[in-house]
C-alpha cells in the first residue's frame, strides 16, 4: 500500500440526494484501503440556511443549532449502513474553507463530494463550490458523476506534457495502482493554416509531434512497473473537453485525472482553461490534482 493510500478520506455533502453517489464512493475507497472515513457537512449561517437542504424557519440562534442538529441526524442516517465507522464533522461557515480546514485538522489525504444538481445546470456548480475547491484544495479532489458499483479499473490521465500532468499522473497511479491507464492528450495544428495548404497534412504533422512529446514525457515519468507496462496512449484532434466528454459517454466508468498549476506569485492554484472544460463538460468522475508542494 502506497502513503496515499494511507491517509483518512473525507467527504464533503450538502445531503442533497445526488451526493449520495459521492458517499458511496468514498465509503468504496475506505474499506478498500482500510482508512477512515471523515464524513463533513457544513450548515451556512443567516440567511444562507434557507438554501440547505436543512431548512430553518429563520437565522437566529435557535435555528442555527436546530438545523445543525437536523443535519447531523440526517448525515448519521446516510451512513447508517456503512462498513466503515465514519467520524462525523457538522460545521458552520463558509463552505469550502470550513471543507479545507477539517480535511487539515483529519490529516486527510483525499477529498470527495459531488455534482449535486442536475447536470443541466452543472456549471452553475462548478463555478462556485466544486471549482473553489478545486483551485484551493492542497490534496486531491474527487469530483463524483457516476455510481460506485466496483473499485476504479480504467484511469484515464490528461496531459499537456508539463510537469503538473506528470504529478497528476503519478498520484493516480500511486492512487489506484491495480488499474488499466490511458494517457490522453488533445492536441492542435503545429502551425498556421494557410492558403493551400493541405489541411490533412497538418494535422498528421500534428499527431507526430504530439507522439514524439508523449514518448519523451513517458520516458521521464518515475512509474510503478506494472502501470508503465499496461499504458496506453490516445491522441485526439481538437476540444479536450469535448473529446472527453464523448470519451466518457462511451467508457462509463472511467475515472478522468487532470492536473492544475500554481499562481505565479501566489498560493492559490490555477485550474487552466483546459481543465475547466474537462471538470465541466466530462461525464466521468474526475479527479482533480493540485501541484505538488515545495516544501
């Protein structure tokens, strides 16, 4: 068993009923790595408590510990029947640094939650809790579509060859070592279109550029023996996140891993174009990695 794997997972749930798909994943991923399961909802304060599923009458004192006690008996009835004894955090607060502060003081090494509307308005989501998280989060971020019906088999990592896809494809590997890796990567014209040119031509140009990067990027990628050996490349003309997405379509199940990158300058993280078009349109569970740290 890997470090990683040795770490409490903590999930993060509004109690709305498609986080119940991220519930059951991280209760998959506990048992299988035999670790903690820190299961985390945070009520908000004033007026925000009408926008919980936890609903109060009003803001005051009174209904504030009412709804913190109506959220913690429905997240203990939610996991009711769980094969892991869970360690149960109701907060109060902002969300996501209230979901980063437990999964500190937890020494937490994953964090799962969910898409929990419906994917017609995912993106009003994402542009809130979900992507906060993502561009925030010092640990890996789990971001739950499908149903846990079996452990990951099929790990599909993006990558633009920089050294933040190499860590993200690392941490899956470290992660989910007994899985089949595909390695993906969308690439463009290696020039400018002009007049005449053959258009067909180009794009192959393109696709030999791109293999020759992924070979050297796989070259210099340290990997357990067992997943170098079982990788497989897939390259693709055009949008990444649309690729994806008709991917996912196809391949259900398959868990989607990309990488972000560092602010220059600052602590915070930066997901890229890229990567918010994955975490927005891919059908898939997508596992979002931050840079590994410099400390």
């Amino acid at each position: 068993m890997t470090e990683a794997m040795r770490q409490p997972v903590l999930l993060a749930t509004d109690l709305s009923p498609r986080s119940d798909r991220a519930l059951d994943r991280a209760l998959l991923l506990a048992r299988s790595w035999r670790v903690p399961l820190v299961a985390l909802t945070v009520v908000p304060t004033g007026a925000g408590l009408v926008t919980h599923p936890v609903l109060a009458l009003s803001s005051d004192a009174v209904a504030q510990r009412a709804a913190r006690r109506q959220a913690e008996r429905r997240l203990r009835a939610d996991l009711a029947d769980a094969t892991v004894p869970p360690i149960v955090h109701v907060e109060q607060g902002e969300v996501t640094s209230t979901v980063l502060a437990v999964a500190q003081a937890e020494r937490c090494g994953l964090i799962v939650t969910g898409v929990a509307r419906h994917e017609a308005l995912a993106r009003m989501l994402l542009g809130s809790t979900v992507e906060t998280l993502a561009r925030r989060a010092p640990l890996p971020l789990l971001v739950v579509r499908e149903r846990a019906r079996q452990g990951y088999t099929q790990v599909l990592v993006t990558t633009d060859f920089s050294e933040h896809a190499r860590h993200a494809l690392q941490t899956a590997a470290a992660l989910f070592p007994e899985a089949a890796f595909t390695v993906f990567h969308a690439f463009g014209n290696p020039y400018p279109l002009l007049a005449g040119m053959d258009v067909e031509q180009v794009r192959q140009a393109g696709r030999a550029a791109a293999e020759e990067q992924a070979r050297l990027f796989l070259d210099a990628t340290p990997l357990p023996t067992a997943v170098r050996a079982g990788i497989r490349l897939r390259l693709a003309y055009g949008d990444p996140g649309l690729l994806l997405r008709e991917h996912g379509a196809e391949h259900p199940g398959e868990l989607v891993v990309l990488g972000t990158q560092r602010r220059s300058g600052l602590t915070g993280l930066l997901l890229g174009s890229v990567a918010e078009r994955v975490l927005e349109l891919a059908q898939s569970d997508v596992l979002v990695v931050p840079p590994q740290s410099s400390a």
